[in-house]
C-alpha cells in the first residue's frame, strides 16, 4: 500500500477513533452525573477505581505488547502464525486475572459492606471480562491492521450504548444492588464488543469484498489457533519483538495508572475521596480520551507501515521519511496548540465547570485546583502522545530493551513521587507527579527523534514551536479569563456566570482566528486529511 494511502487511510481512523471517543465521553460524564444523583461517592469510587484498575490493569498486561509487535510492519505476512500469536492473550489473561482478583480480594482493603455491597461479585464479573474481552483480540488486530475504520466505530458505539443503558435501568429499579449494576453492564459492555468482531467477520470472510481486497484470511476456521507441519507455531521474531513490548509494558501501566495504584495498594485517599478525583481526573482528561488517544493509535500504526523499524532515516525510502517528516511535524503542531488552548482556558473556568456539572460537591474543596492542575498535565500528554507514538513505532528490539531500563527507574521514582507529594499536597500530588514522569519520557522522545533526523534535511521537532503573535495571545486570553473568574465566577449568580463565559468566548475566537492565521500549514494539513 502506498505511504499516500496510507496516510489518508490512517487520517479516516483517526478522525473515526475521535468522533467515537467523543461520543463515549459524553454518555460517560452524563451516566456519571446520572448516578451521583443515586448512589454514593464511594460506590464510584470503588468502581471507578478499584474494579476499573483491576479490569484496564489485565487486559493491558495481557494484549498491550501482542498489539505494538503484531501491528509493525507490513500486513503481508504469515497471518497464521500472527493469529497463533495473538491466541495466547487469552491464557496469559486468564493467569492475570486469577492472581489479581486474589490479590483484590485478600490484600486489600475491603469497603463496607452497608456502604458498597457485593464487592466480592464485582471483582469475579471485572476479572471475568477482561478475559472475555480477551477473545476478540485477534479479530481486532486484524481490523486495525486493515483500517477496517466502520467496524470499530459500530461495535465500540454499541457496547457503550448497550452498557449504558443498562446501567441507567438498574440504578433507577434496583439502586440496592450496588456492584452488580456494574458488574452486569461491564459483563454485556465485552460480550457485545467481541460478537460484533465474530459477526462481522463471518459475513466478511469468504464474500465478494474480501475476494477482492485479497484478505489474508478465507475462512473463519483460519481465525483459530493453527498447528503447522515443519514450522514454528509462532512466528519467532514477532514472539521476540511482544517479550520486549511486554517487559516495557508492563512498566508503562505502572506510569499510566500509577495513581490508581498509589491510591489502592497504599491507602492515601479513601473512597470517597477516590470518587471525587476520578470524577474530576475523567473531566479532565476528556480532551486527551477522544482525540490525543486515537491520533497515537491510528498514527502508530502509518509510522510502522510506512517507515521500516530498526533503520535510520538515511537507509530509508526517502519519499517515506519526507512524508513521516512533515506529518510529524504537523501532528505536533496541531496537538502542542489543542494542549495550550486547554491548558489557557482550562485554568480560569475549571470552578465553573465542576460546578455545573457536579455542583458544591465537587466545585468545593480541591476540586477546581485539581482541575486546573489537569490542564497543565493535558499539555504534557498531547506531546507525549505523538512522540512516543514515533518512537515505539521505529525503535528496533534492542533499542526497546533498553528503553525499558530507563522505563524501570522512571516508574520507582514515579511512585515514590506520587506517594509523597499526595502526603504533601493530597490528591493534586498525582497531577503533579504525572507531570514529572511525562515530562521525563517527553524528553528521551525528542531525543530519539532528533537523533533519528539529524542526518536528513527533515526537522519535525519544529512543530514544537508555535508562532510568537499566537503565544502572544494566549498569555493576553489568560490573563483576561483569570480577572473575569476572580470578579464574575462562580457565586455572583447565573448573570456574572454568563458575562465570564462571554468573555472567554471572545477570547477563544480571538485566540482561533490568530490560529487560522499564523498556523496556516497546519490547518491546511488538518483540512486536507
């Protein structure tokens, strides 16, 4: 396939992966607002952060390193040993689930019973459908590898829709059930996520289309585990490439989730308080959920495809590098100025927002200056993401190795953090600590990066630099926004409110249309795609 189409293909999924996780976004916060009204703080807390962590924590340790090496490359290989691969998500989940569901269940501290019921069930159904969960990896690697973009956007909308509703009738008839509201939906949530792989897949498989797209694989039977005679039953390099994936990624859900882990193993917050920050942690990370999320999955894989891993930029085709160039550069762009645009605005109407949507229960207390720390961490995610998206993609298995000593201090000191500064400053010590571990795998991608690029004429680190004029006009919207929360926000009434959300449209305007104006390569390239 030609890096061209590649690219466009790509842009689709990613544009696709948005709108979805836009959608998912907003009936989650709605859901979330729903049942605030119904239950309390700490049976979200349990849910949101316990069983949640429990559920992300398997299904990442299972499949995350299976998904970086069987997406590298290009999709003309030997599919049956990749699928054989991708079947031992499943025992290896399985293995996680048991020895973390016992560990969730003897280790740690259980809730009470009259306040959250039925936790034992919640973390049997949670560990359940990580490994139901499981099932579908295979199909979903082959649709991810083929840009099968409709696919994803309907089984994904499905799930959510199906989980949600559920969940809204339980909590209405039967509020006294506690966990096994959730538990149920998070059970259908899975099960409808894999039939619709399973479904499509056998209508796809063996039709017109997939005669005449040439699809590596005819019959469904081939989807199942294969033995073949006189060969491996995996393919070797690819088994080589997931070890290393694995021991990186093992560390990297330590650092994704560390403040899950820092609040459940180590007690610094109690469940209610729990509930409160994964409230405001969702509220503020809906940016980098629904758009810096899909760019790195989607972009991943064009990097993987269209430059090969483990070669320099001089050894590569150089029509590739220069399109990977430009599209780097771009990306960076175009996530550096969404990231300041929330970091500007996200500071001064963070206490509006909280108020709005949670009212006094979470516009009081450290919520708004939680948020507001969020903004600052949402810069730091929007560059991390398109960096390391790059450098995942091309670092051959050595260089993989050794990133993963540098993965294994940083997630000793990011714990270590995270532990005192929460003692410190309570929960807005996360946000700083994640600032800090961001900032530190920030700086060893650009190192990558302009090492890999400092033998070509190519400099995609510049779309870290925005123009002078438009930082110019964020700090002015700052500064403008910040005195209209102090004299109109947030307890002068709903016309004071309305005169400080007028400002800051005006000043997102201005700051938009000095955009349109100075970035103008940007814009093109995000039209265009």
């Amino acid at each position: 396939m030609a890096a061209q189409d590649v690219l466009s293909q790509t842009t689709r999924l990613a544009s696709s992966s948005a709108l979805l996780q836009v959608l998912f976004r907003l009936v989650t916060f709605g859901l979330n607002a729903f049942t605030l009204r119904y239950l309390s703080r700490e049976l979200i807390g349990v849910v949101n952060v316990r069983l949640t962590l429990l559920y992300s924590t398997v299904v990442f340790l299972a499949r995350e390193a299976f998904r970086r090496a069987c997406l590298s490359g290009s999709t003309k290989r030997n599919w049956t040993k990749t699928i054989n691969l991708l079947w031992l998500t499943v025992p290896l989940g399985v293995f996680w689930s048991v020895f973390l569901g016992l560990v969730w269940l003897r280790l740690l501290e259980v809730p009470d019973p009259s306040v959250v019921p039925h936790y034992q069930a919640g973390v049997v159904a949670f560990g359940l459908s990580a490994i139901i969960e499981l099932l579908g990896e295979p199909f979903w690697v082959l649709a991810q590898a083929h840009l099968f973009v409709r696919l994803k956007v309907i089984a994904e909308s499905l799930s959510v829709v199906s989980k949600c509703i559920l969940t809204v009738i339980l909590v209405v008839l039967y509020p006294q059930w506690g966990l096994y509201i959730f538990s149920l939906a998070q059970l259908l949530y899975v099960s409808v996520l894999v039939m619709c792989y399973v479904v499509y897949f056998v209508m796809f498989l063996g039709s017109p289309e997939a005669t005449k797209k040439s699809f590596p694989v005819a019959r469904m039977k081939a989807l199942l585990p294969n033995l073949l005679e006189d060969e491996t039953f995996v393919n070797l390099k690819e088994a080589r490439l997931t070890w290393s994936f694995f021991k990186q990624s093992f560390l990297k859900q330590i650092l994704t989730e560390g403040e899950r882990y820092v609040m459940t193993f180590l007690n610094v917050l109690n469940f209610g308080d729990q509930g409160v920050y994964d409230i405001v942690n969702n509220l503020g990370s809906l940016v980098a959920r629904f758009i810096f999320l899909p760019i790195e999955e989607s972009f991943y894989v064009f990097f993987a495809k269209v430059l090969e891993r483990g070669k320099n930029a001089k050894d590569q085709k150089q029509d590739d590098v220069a399109m990977a160039a430009n599209v780097l550069e771009l990306l960076l762009k175009l996530v550096l100025l969404i990231g300041l645009t929330i970091m500007v605005f996200g500071y001064a109407y963070s206490q509006l927002a909280l108020d709005i949507y949670g009212g006094s229960m979470l516009s009081s207390g450290t919520g708004p200056d939680l948020l507001r720390c969020y903004s600052l961490y949402v810069l730091f995610l929007a560059i991390n993401g398109v960096t390391e998206c790059f450098t995942f993609a091309l670092m051959c298995k050595e260089e993989v190795d050794r990133y993963n000593f540098v993965m294994l201090a940083l997630s000793f000191t990011f714990l270590c953090i995270s532990y005192f500064l929460t003692r410190w400053h309570g929960s807005i010590g996360f946000i700083l600590a994640n600032c800090f571990n961001m900032g530190i795998r920030i700086a060893h991608s650009i190192h990558y990066i302009y090492d890999y690029f400092k033998e070509s004429a190519y400099r995609p680190l510049t779309g870290l630099l925005p123009s002078p004029f438009l930082v110019l006009v964020y700090i002015l919207s700052g500064v403008i926004t910040g005195f209209s929360e102090v004299f109109f926000c947030c307890d002068k009434g709903w016309m004071a409110r309305l005169i400080h959300i007028s400002m800051g449209a005006v000043c997102f305007a201005a700051t938009i249309v000095t955009m349109f104006c100075t970035e103008t390569k940007m814009i093109h390239f995000v039209r265009s795609q």
